[in-house]
C-alpha cells in the first residue's frame, strides 16, 4: 500500500543567496496573488517571476497556503519595523485603532491579494501550521506595544488583542466582500477598540 505524504514544515533560508531567493518569491507571490488571487495563481507562474527552480519554491512554501501566510507575515514585519511608540495613559485604544487602520490600508490597496491573504491564515490556522504561529505572534507583539502592554504582557493583555484581532479581521472581510465601505470599517474598528480596550487600559468605564 502507498504510503500517504505527511505535510512537511517549510525550509529557512540561510545563507545570503537563498534569503535573496526567498525575498523574490515573496515580492512575485504579491503581485501574481494582487492580480490573480488565491484559486488562480499557479505556482509555477510564482517561480518564473521570482526567476527561481520550481523546486525551490516548494522547499520553501509547500503550499500556496504557506506562501500567502508568509507573504501575510512580511506585511506584519514591515508593521513591526514601524516601532510603535509605547503610548501614554489615555491614549492606548486609539494607538491600537491606528495600527489596525494603518494594516487595513495596507491590505485594502490589493484586495485579492488581501483575501488570499486571509483565507490562507484561516486554513493554517486550522492545521496549526508553523508559518501561522509565528505570524500570529508578530502581529500580537504589534498590538501588545501599541497597547503599551510590553515587554511582560498578562494572560489578559494577550486576550484583549486577540479579540480585538478578530474584530478587526471581520471587519476587514466585510470590507473585502462588500457589505461595507472603507471610511464604514476605519469608523468600526475605532469604535470597536475604544468599546474593547478604553475601559481597562485608559480607564474610560462609566
């Protein structure tokens, strides 16, 4: 009997050589997935663009799902570069709110790109893979910062800005398919992070 293939994490790049390969793909992998999205861009076509051996492609992003979640990772390190100042007292719901607009934006400007993005973290988030986890764990360190909640962060820090991620998220799908305008979404997460965050970390409770 065949045996069945076992899913495989992804390969790191190493050396200078293969950090460069890596980079191409991604910047190819964001452009064919801007102008292709998910279901219609095909991996060789990733490979020609980035000028590298289909091979090499594979051993870096077994999947088109570990592709995007990497190309989704590189946006969330481009947030992390930003170094968001550690707000003061009263200010922390709305430094989150500025970061999720700002990554909304972002996103916003490539829809397809944006939805392949998504819809790959959902299917990594489901199978629990490595590329997701340590995506996640950007973006929360991103909002931890912004909520002024680092460098020692509570169980309780990381669940508000996993809720609030989530809202965030929902709001930027229903932007994506839609049911909402942008100034609509930008206003939502506004309101969404001074409803969430404002009583704990700025102390607006009635």
């Amino acid at each position: 009997m065949p045996r069945i293939a076992q899913p495989r994490p992804p390969a790191e790049p190493q050396s200078a050589e293969q950090k460069e390969r890596h980079r191409r793909i991604l910047r190819a992998a964001g452009r064919l997935g801007a102008e292709h999205g998910l279901d219609r861009m095909q991996m060789n076509d990733v490979a020609r663009e980035a000028g590298v051996a289909i091979a090499t492609l594979y051993r870096y992003f077994p999947s088109k799902t570990d592709l995007f979640v990497a190309v989704l990772h590189a946006q969330i390190d481009h947030l992390h570069a930003g170094k968001v100042a550690d707000p003061g007292r009263g200010d922390r719901a709305a430094t989150v709110a500025d970061v999720l607009v700002a990554a909304g934006r972002r996103m916003l400007e490539r829809p397809r790109l944006a939805m392949a993005m998504l819809q790959s973290n959902n299917t990594a988030q489901l199978q629990g893979g490595q590329e997701h986890t340590a995506a996640n764990a950007a973006f929360h360190e991103v909002l931890l910062t912004a909520l002024g909640a680092t460098p020692d962060p509570t169980g309780e820090d990381y669940r508000m800005v996993r809720i609030m991620e989530q809202t965030w998220y929902g709001i930027l799908v229903s932007v994506l398919n839609g049911l909402v305008d942008q100034a609509q979404s930008e206003a939502d997460v506004r309101l969404a992070a001074r409803l969430l965050l404002g009583p704990r970390y700025d102390g607006t409770a009635e």
